[in-house]
C-alpha cells in the first residue's frame, strides 16, 4: 500500500509483552498518509490485517 508510509515494532521475537497502559506498551504502529483522518485510519486498519503476531502466555516460576 503506498499509502502506508511506516510500520514499526518496538518489540524482538522472545520479548515480554505486557498488557497496554500507555503508549510505550504497544508492540508497534503504523503510519498512513491519505486525504482524510479517517482514511489514513482505515488504511492502517487493512495494513494491519496483513500483520500476524504470534504470543504465548507463560507463567513466572517463584
């Protein structure tokens, strides 16, 4: 999509993902560029159907 101009992942394969509280958690973003807020929102929408994350939950052994 050339309209997507950025996608970014704060986060590795084998990091820790945190439930989100504010935006340092996120795992990443995606930037669009279109005429309209609400089309750049839409862009990054189907971009982000394209994007698959695989997590596991894991439990911390005392």
């Amino acid at each position: 999509m050339k309209e997507v101009k950025e996608v970014f992942f704060h986060k590795n394969v084998g990091d820790i993902v945190k439930e989100i509280t504010n935006s340092v958690d996120r795992t990443g973003y995606i930037i669009a560029q279109s005429n309209s807020a609400g089309e750049a929102y839409n862009i990054c929408e189907r971009a982000s159907e394209d994007i698959k994350i695989i997590t596991k939950d894991i439990v911390k052994q005392i």
